[in-house]
C-alpha cells in the first residue's frame, strides 16, 4: 500500500480525491456568497453558521490541508513530468490535442493559490482577528460580514478585479480539472470521457460565472 502512494497512479489518485473534494467545497462556498446578492440578513445568517457551526469548524483545518496536499502533489507531478521529459513535444502536436487549460494547470494553480491568499488576508484574518460590528440578522445577533464583504467590493475596484480574474482562472482550472480527476480515478473509457468533460465545462461555467457574479452585482449596485 505504501508503494502506491508513492507510485505515479497513487500521487494522480491523491490528487484527484484532494481536488474532488475542493471542488465540493466550492459549491458550498458560492452558495453562501450568492447569499450576498439576496441581502445582508441572509448572508449574515448564513455567515454566522459556517463560522460557528461545530461540524464546519472540525472541517476547516481538512480544508486548509486539502489545500497543502493538493498543491504539494500537483507540484511534484509537473515537477517529476518535466524531469522525465527533457524534449518537449512538438508545438503542433501538443497544441494539436490537448487544450491551454490541461497544458497550464500548474500555471493556472499558481494564480489562483495568488488570489487566495490575498484573499483571506482581507476576509478570512479580518473575521478571525478583527473587529467586526453586531447587527441582528433573523432575531440572532450576528457578525456583520455582509459589511465586510460589501466594503471591498464597493471601496476597493482593484479587488473587483482581481476577484473576477480569480473566477475566471477557476474556471479554466476546473475546465479541465474536473473530469481528469474523475479518470484518473478509473472512469476513462471514451464514454464517460465525453459526459464528463460536458459536464466539467458545465461545472466551470457556473463556478466562474457564479463567483465573478458577486463583484459585478455591486458594482452594479453601488453605480
């Protein structure tokens, strides 16, 4: 079993089980954030629950560590694929039957590991470490995130933009990561390849639209 891990089909298969289970934690993160486009009860309610709900609080260090492995593993991989191939492939080729996502995942990965990390300095630390005001959201009170949130999208335009460059790299990240997880975990017949690659775009389109979405309403708003 140790072999395995160690093997390239072991490093593929962590790294889609890790990626699996981000992409199941994306769903869940923009259905909360769609929440501030309805108003600042329902994010603020919502908000409150995943910060304080005993099951998201054991699931947040998973998360933070899923994060580590799958950026580690997909490291090596691009590292150990590019030691193993001194030559590169011809342009024509290469261009000829992959697509610009799958060709820079490890590129794509890295702007996006740039964006979360500017982007929980601005939300995550501040609702760990800062000080937020009380508001009452449905007879509770509650942290005013929505506040928060509203404040950098509104104040900041540089944070609407690098927020929507985020969601579009996502997008072309989950184009491809999507259904090369799903085959590495032995769903690879030419069958399931195209279901799963509609599926994927499908999966992309939403996450990137969704998650560019937010900004852009209040931008809108705030107009």
């Amino acid at each position: 079993m140790s072999h395995f891990f160690t093997s390239s089909v072991g490093k593929k298969f962590i790294l889609s089980i890790t990626g699996i289970f981000l992409m199941l934690f994306l769903i869940v993160h923009l259905s909360v954030n769609s929440l501030l486009m309805v108003g600042s009860d329902a994010f603020n309610s919502a908000a409150h629950f995943m910060t304080t709900n005993t099951v998201v609080q054991i699931l947040e260090p998973i998360l933070a560590l899923g994060f580590l492995v799958h950026i580690i593993f997909s490291a090596y991989i691009t590292w150990q694929n590019q030691r193993l191939r001194p030559v590169r492939y011809k342009r024509i080729n290469r261009w000829g039957s992959t697509t610009w996502p799958s060709r820079n995942m490890f590129i794509l990965g890295g702007l996006i590991l740039i964006f979360l990390v500017i982007h929980l300095s601005n939300f995550w630390w501040q609702v760990k470490f800062g000080e937020l005001d009380q508001v009452e959201a449905h007879g509770a009170m509650v942290h005013d995130l929505y506040a928060l949130v509203a404040s950098l999208f509104i104040e900041k335009w540089w944070y609407d933009v690098l927020y929507i460059l985020g969601a579009l790299f996502l997008g072309l990240h989950l184009s491809h990561g999507f259904w090369a997880a799903f085959q590495s975990l032995g769903w690879s017949n030419d069958l399931w390849r195209r279901r799963l690659k509609r599926v994927a775009y499908a999966f992309a389109v939403i996450m990137g639209v969704g998650f560019a979405s937010i900004p852009v309403y209040f931008l809108v708003t705030a107009a």
